[in-house]
C-alpha cells in the first residue's frame, strides 16, 4: 500500500517538476524588466498564484489535463486547445515516481525516528533533483534558487540529525564530504576559467556531499558521476567530429550518482572494505 501511495505522489511531484521547471525558466527571462506586461506575466507564471496553462497558447488547462501520465497519452502529447507540441515529457513524471518507490524499497536508514525524518527530507531532495536535472538538459544550467535552498536544507537536516542522535560524527563527515567535492570542482572551475566545469555544478556539490554523508561516499559520489557521464558521452563523441563541439550537462550524472550513493553507498563500502581484507 505504501510503494502504491509513494508511487501516486512521486507521479503528482513529477508533474508539478514539468511545470516548475518551465515556469522558473520563463520567470528568469522576465527578470529585471519594468513592464507593466512583464509584471502581469510574471504574477501568472507565479508557482503558488499561478494557473497551469499551455506553454505555447497560455490557455488555462482544465482539471482533465493535468492528469499525470494519462493525460499525455490521451491527447498524444499535443495541446487539446492549440495542437502544439506539450513540451512537458511524461518520463519526468514516471521518473519521479520511480524514484519515490525506490527510495522506500532501498532505504538504509530505517523508518523510525531520524531515520523517518531524513526519508521525508530524501524525498524533497529526490524532487528537488529532478528538477534540477530537467533544467540543466534542457537548458544548460543549474539555478541558484533551487541549489541555494538545498544547501540550506541539508545543513538543517545534518544539525538535527548530529542533535538527535549526540554524534559528532554526524556533524563532521558530511562537512567533510561537502569540503572534498566542492573544493574539487572549484579547483576544477578556477584552473579552467569555467571551462571545464559550470559554477552551478560547485554551488550542487555542497549539496551533494553534505547529503553523501561521509569521505569515502564523496569519493563515489564523483566515481560514479565520472562514470556515469563518460558512458553517456561515447556514443556522442563515437558519431564524430561535431560531437566534440556538444555541450554535455554534468549535473544530472552528479545527481544520479548521489542518488545511488545515498541508497546504496553502505551496500558499495562494505563490499569495497570486505574486498581489501581479502
């Protein structure tokens, strides 16, 4: 009953991340203008005031279009009041479920306690996420009003954690695994003038290590990332000469891999330590 619940709500977030996303990005360009215009789209583009609406048309949607999934499918991915395109992708919405479900199923801490309430900030985490990487895909950056909180929300999460269980442990090592992962990819941003890396990937590794947990888990956090991304891009670069000129965003490998991480990072320890005794 519970996967079925998490499963129903990780499709209903996974459908507010398609709008989230696109209004973020259009409330972005808006930014800095005057306009009385400006102003009015700006209120209608509001997350919280704000109606779902086409993002080719601006038509109001109604109740039977917003059904995540089932909705797209019905009306075959297109507008039922322009025809457009719907450029909000129904695997977003799958994705986020799926991650719901797979966090419970997965989940290394246990649901009683601190381990509940670290489950249910995951979860925020996991949307969080998810965003984040449709963002990036789609164009290439990673925002600071997402990021920013995220930080903010897993420096709450180690300082109740390291009061509720009187670990100083708890304190320290995810401080550590931020400081391993963010002084990496500043090094990294800095010697490169940028190049190699974007400033929304330093500002994300904070997050990621802080959520990481310990050293070592950083350490994965960038292995699997590394991996991850490398899989990914051959078959790009594999198709020529044009592909080496393609911008590759890193930010969903880096959430991807902190996912698997924080699921299963003990499991890949263990089996690394029992490895080394052998």
């Amino acid at each position: 009953m519970i996967i079925v619940v998490l499963g129903v709500l990780g499709l209903i977030f996974g459908s507010f991340v398609n709008a989230f996303t696109w209004r973020l990005h259009e409330q972005a360009a808006l930014r800095g203008k005057k306009t009385k215009a400006a102003t009015k789209r700006l209120a209608a583009l509001s997350i919280t005031k704000g109606r779902s609406m086409c993002a080719s048309c601006g038509h109001e949607l109604a109740p039977r279009d917003l059904v995540p999934v089932l909705s797209w499918l019905w009306l075959r991915g297109r507008c039922r009041y322009c025809h457009a395109a719907i450029p909000d992708s129904p695997l977003v919405e799958l994705a986020t479920s799926v991650l719901f479900v797979v966090s419970y199923v997965a989940w290394p801490l246990g649901l009683n306690g601190v381990g509940l309430f670290q489950f249910v900030l995951w979860l925020v985490f996991v949307v969080a996420f998810v965003a984040l990487a449709v963002y990036d895909l789609r164009w290439f950056l990673l925002p600071d009003r997402v990021v920013l909180p995220l930080i903010g929300l897993a420096v709450v999460q180690i300082i109740v954690v390291a009061l509720w269980t009187h670990s100083l442990s708890a304190l320290w090592q995810p401080v550590a695994g931020a400081g391993i992962i963010f002084g990496l990819f500043w090094g990294l941003f800095q010697v490169s003038d940028g190049k190699w890396i974007g400033g929304g990937d330093v500002k994300l590794a904070a997050v990621l290590g802080l959520l990481a947990g310990t050293p070592l888990k950083a350490f994965l956090v960038i292995f699997f990332a590394s991996l991850l991304g490398t899989v990914a891009s051959v078959p790009i670069l594999l198709k020529g000469r044009s592909g080496l000129k393609l911008h590759i965003p890193f930010g969903p490998y880096l959430l991807l891999a902190t996912v698997i991480v924080v699921l299963y990072g003990t499991v890949a320890v263990s089996w690394y330590e029992n490895l080394l005794r052998m």
